[in-house]
C-alpha cells in the first residue's frame, strides 16, 4: 500500500508555514531519511512499556505503528504516564534513529518505521477511552456476537484491518481489469419487484401504494438482461443483492457483493475466455506467491472444464476441491452376484443401485478405516465398509484385509485394486445405494479421508468451470419438476430439445442440460451463470414444464418477456461473490470476517440493533398491523 501524508503544511496570510492540528506524517511513514527532523503524530495508543522509567508508546493509526518514547526528563513524561491503551493522543517530538543497546542494534525489521521511533516533547490527550469489551492487542478468542457488538473496536485489529483493506484492493482490481476488457459499470435499482431468484426476498412496503410491497433485489438478473435488450454491451457492477436465508459459513445473511457479469453476443465459450483470464488474475495478484490454475506457477494453463455429471460422479459435489487427488470410481460389476450379500442384494434388487469406491491412497490400517467407519455412523449412516491392501506374509502377493474383502474373494478385490490403482497400504472405502441419495455422503467422505491422510495440497487455488448443469430437478416435496438454478438459462438444443423431453416425459426433462455454469475453488462455489434464454417462446416452454403457465410468467417477469418481444441480442453472463474470493485470499474462516459490519449467524445486526420494531406511527403510515406469532408466546 502506498504511503499517505494525513496533511500537508498550510501558508497563512503571511506566508509562513503552519503546522497541522493533528499530524504531519502518518505512524507508518517516518524511516532513516527522517532523522533529525520534528514530526507530530496523532493515533490511537497500541501499548504501554515501561522499561525502569522509560515508557514506550506503540502509536497507532491506519497506516502503521510508530514507537513513541518518553523519558523521565521530557516535558511529555507526566502526559505518558497516564495514557492507556485505545487512548487517542497527538505527539510532538524529534525523529531519532533507534539505539544500539548492549551492543546490539534495537531496529524492527517487522514493521516500516522500525529503524526510528519519536523522542516526545510533547502529549495531547485527544480522546480516553474506558475499559474495552473487548481487547484490541493480539488475536483474541472472544464470543463473535460480542466481537460484533463492538464491532467498531474488533476492527481495529491489525489482522481484521488488513483483511478489509485487501477486500478493496481486490475491488478495485476488479473493477479495473473490467474496465481494461471494454466493460462499463451500469448502477441498476435497489427497489425493485419480487422475484423467484431462489431464496426469499426482502419485502419493503409502500406508504404511497398501500399494501403492495418493493423488494430489495436478490441478483439484478433482470435489469442486466434488459440493459442487452436496450443496446448496451458489456455489463458490470459489483453489486450489493438482499437475500432473506440462513447464514452459512460461505454465506452472508441479509446482504452481499457480487461482480455481476453480462455480455451481448456471446456463446458459452466467450464468456468463459473472457473471464477466466480476468479471475485468474484477481487470484495471482493476492495469492501471495501459491499457485493459481491457469496462472504462470500452475500446470495447468487453462481451467479444467467438469460436467456436473461427472463432478458428482468424481467427487460427490458439484463444487468439488480439486487440491485433493482423490477421484471416486464406480465398481457395481465387482460387486454384481459377489458373495458380499449385502451389496449384491440391493444391486439384484434395484438396477438404479451403483457401487462407489472413494480409494485412500496411505490410509490403509484397521485403525484409519475403523475411525472412518465411526465418523460415517456419527453422520447418520449405517457404517462405511472397506478393504484395506497389505503384503501377506512378509511377501509380495498383496492380500485385501477386511470384511468385505474377505466375502467377495481375492480375484474381485484385485481386480477393484487395479481399477483404482491402489499399492501395499493403501485402502478404499465404498457407498452403495442410488446414487441421487449417497452422493453428498460419498463426497463428504472424499473430503474426510483428504483430510485425515494429509493429501490436499493446501498451498494453492483450484479452480474449474463446472459446466452442463441439469435444467430441471425433481421436487419430492411438491411432486413436480423444477429449475435446477437459473430459470432464465437458455436449455441446451433450445426450443426444440423442451418439446422432445416435454413429449418424452419425467427422465428426458430431468436429463435435459442447460448452458449453465459455475466456477468453483477449493470446495467454494464463487461464480454462477448461464447463456440465457432470449426467446420469448422458448422462455414460455421452459416455464411451463416447471408448472408455470404463460399467465404466471406474465405477471412474474412480465417486463422482461415484454422486452424480448422487440429483439433481444443471444447474452449470457455470470456473477462471482465478492466475499468468497476475499474469504479465499485471506484464509478467513467464513465471509462474516471480510465483511465491514456483518450480521449474527441470526441475521440480527448486534451494533446498530437491526432489526428492530417499527412505531406505531410508521405502521399507520404504511397501513401495517403486526400480528405477533403465537408460536414466540406473542
């Protein structure tokens, strides 16, 4: 970060410099060059070090630490010794190169100004402060929801206060490399119309129009895609969207920021050559040295491009951590009429049933594979059975330990061992049952034996396209076909391709793809979109296979199906989440620590007491009655 002057001396009317209020250099400016010359500093007190009657003051401001000294025979030595910690004060003094004590020199290379510190001539108390709630100094392991009380003092935490400061910077990369690609930055509204984005909206009433309500806009999906109808280009924005849903350790509660992404004639392969590049770059310039995909350190110069199909067939998630090698296989046939009843039975029984393998190259010891069966009985399943390969008796045949290898016989548990490429020591975990209902668990224990054998390579940033999404999915629930994502994507094959799923029932829908993609790095989702559908006809198929008929698309959406109706350029585009990028760079724990005042993981904001109960008056206002929930005793 560039050094910055708070002030800079001012001529009065006869001509001669004046010194500022407050400050002629920040705390994190002075160095060697400014030996010998007066500085006065403001900012807040670090710490107090008293070394046998001389007191050192660690000065504080945004731009750095400066050491302040006071010794018994300064005119500022009674100032020093009242000051405490958080205090705000304003120092006067001479620069002064650091001493060499005992021989040895007191310099600190850890910070900029630790070649000097202020010999104080002078203290100003600007501002006390009482005790704190919460400790400023060091990495304390407070309550969060009283650190976000405070949130104000938890930000003046060195750690926390870089963490923001890199936010913007990764901002302003963003919206340069933007601009460098011939995008413009296009404001779009904030009250809008509710919309089925797939979370629920933020209702805001209308005083004018008395029980009709605005929403605050969860994606600007459609105001995007109207800016292409209207002749516009290249679209961006890092935009704020409002989504009512549970907070998740990825995901903010109330609102978030997203580069918010379109394009006007484009096909999928366009889009994706745009913004790889771009992305690649936000993560290189703050990666601090770790490699990135398609980066000048990795391997591999482009993304990899995984279909969903084979993302959850691969790795039981459509988000998956490619640092972990770990790939899983399918190996029914080695199970089909096996003497492991268990597996065989249900194989016999259901043709849906498959047999994954998640192999667990080193972990192959009893005591491994029984702390894996124990963490799968702790996630609610019935067990995880293994084979584990080792060396029969101190020769080279290698023999399969376990139950299961035992029932299915040496010839099929060599014959899984080759397919997955296993060697002496290594093991294989397997999940049976309909793919559909055990895939989150396989990749769940994917990720398990990764971690608990140490193979994710943790130095680095995977990322990949996840491409060929499903268009519809069923809803158990409900008993119908829905979208899958966005239910603006243009269905792959088009028109066309929904009037023969459509013809062909329940399977052909549920199979059919969609020009929708994600972007995903070390197991985060951090960037979804889709070639959309601009058709008009196509829309309106697409809609009523999720139930939706021509009426509901009308008054849902019916200023976009009305602007497509008068031209609409072929757009796609995406949207990437700011705070996941930035958890990512800074190895956060969860996007409540990038974020400047987050919400409680109960979507309660503790500082400002948001939200809060509206006056009677602003009720009538809004021709509002409260009815209190008889569940909440009201």
């Amino acid at each position: 970060m560039a050094k910055a002057k708070a002030a800079t001396a001012a001529a009065d009317q006869t001509g001669e410099k004046k010194q500022h209020r407050y400050r002629s250099h920040t705390c994190g400016e002075l160095n060697a060059v400014n030996i010998g010359s007066q500085a006065r500093l403001a900012g807040w007190v670090h710490r107090v070090r008293d070394h046998g009657g001389l007191l050192f003051i660690d000065l504080r401001d945004h731009y750095g630490i400066t050491q302040v000294v006071a010794d018994p025979d300064s005119p500022a030595f009674k100032a020093a010794e009242k000051v405490r910690s958080e205090w705000v004060i304003r120092v006067d003094g001479k620069v002064r190169a650091r001493p060499v004590i005992d021989g040895k020199p007191t310099v600190n290379p850890d910070i900029a100004t630790g070649e000097i510190e202020v010999d104080a001539r002078e203290i100003e108390v600007l501002s006390e402060a009482q005790e704190l709630p919460v400790p400023v100094f060091g990495e304390p392991d407070y309550p969060e929801d009283l650190r976000l009380t405070y949130r104000f003092l938890d930000l003046r935490r060195e750690s926390l206060h870089a963490i923001i400061m890199k936010r913007l910077q990764v901002t302003r990369h963003m919206r340069e490399a933007m601009h460098e690609a011939g995008f413009n930055e296009f404001p779009t509204p904030i009250l809008t119309a509710s919309s089925p984005e797939g979370a629920r909206d933020f209702l805001v009433p209308s005083r004018i129009h008395s029980g009709k309500f605005y929403a605050l806009p969860q994606a600007p999906q459609q105001y995007k895609q109207l800016l292409m109808v209207s002749g516009f280009d290249r679209y961006f924005q890092i935009a704020p969207c409002f989504r009512d849903e549970d907070p998740r350790a990825d995901r903010l509660p109330g609102e978030f920021y997203q580069l918010d992404v379109e394009m006007s004639f484009v096909t999928q392969d366009d889009i994706f050559e745009t913004m790889e590049p771009i992305l690649t770059g936000v993560f290189e310039t703050f990666a601090e040295g770790k490699p990135v995909t398609g980066g000048a350190g990795s391997e591999e110069k482009a993304w990899p491009r995984i279909p969903y199909d084979e993302a959850i067939a691969k790795y039981g998630t459509d988000k998956p951590d490619l640092r972990n090698p770990i790939e899983m296989q399918d190996v029914t046939e080695h199970f089909r009429d096996s003497g492991f009843k268990v597996f065989a039975g249900m194989i016999a029984k259901d043709p849906a049933v498959r047999v994954w393998a998640v192999p667990a190259p080193t972990g192959g010891s009893r005591a491994f594979c029984d702390r894996m069966n124990s963490w799968a009985q702790g996630q609610g399943q019935p067990g995880l059975g293994y084979i584990f390969y080792r060396k029969a008796d101190g020769g080279e045949t290698l023999e399969a330990a376990g139950p299961i290898g035992k029932n299915i016989g040496p010839e099929r548990a060599e014959a899984i061992r080759a397919q997955l490429g296993l060697k002496d020591g290594d093991a294989v975990f397997f999940a049976a049952g309909t793919p559909s209902k055990f895939a989150r668990f396989a990749g769940d224990a994917r990720d398990r034996v990764g971690e608990e054998l140490k193979l994710i390579d943790e130095d680095r940033f995977a990322l990949a396209w996840i491409v060929d999404f499903p268009m519809y999915e069923w809803n158990e629930d409900d008993k119908q076909v829905d979208f899958s994502h966005n239910p603006f994507s243009m269905p792959q094959g088009g028109a066309e391709a929904l009037d023969a799923a459509a013809a062909a029932g329940k399977d052909a829908i549920l199979s059919l793809k969609a020009y929708q993609y994600d972007i995903v790095c070390n197991g985060y989702e951090i960037a979804s979109g889709s070639v959309r559908n601009h058709r008009p006809d196509t829309m309106i198929k697409a809609f009523g296979i999720a139930g939706l008929g021509p009426e509901v698309v009308e008054e849902r959406f019916g200023g976009m199906l009305k602007a497509f109706k008068y031209g609409a350029p072929p757009h796609g585009g995406m949207a990437a989440g700011l705070e996941r990028i930035v958890m990512l760079l800074t190895g956060s724990a969860a996007v409540r620590d990038v974020a400047l005042f987050p919400m409680n993981q109960q979507a309660q904001d503790l500082l400002m007491g948001a939200p809060s109960e509206a006056s009677s008056k602003q009720l009538r206002e809004l021709s509002i009655r409260v009815v209190k929930d008889a569940k909440a005793g009201g």
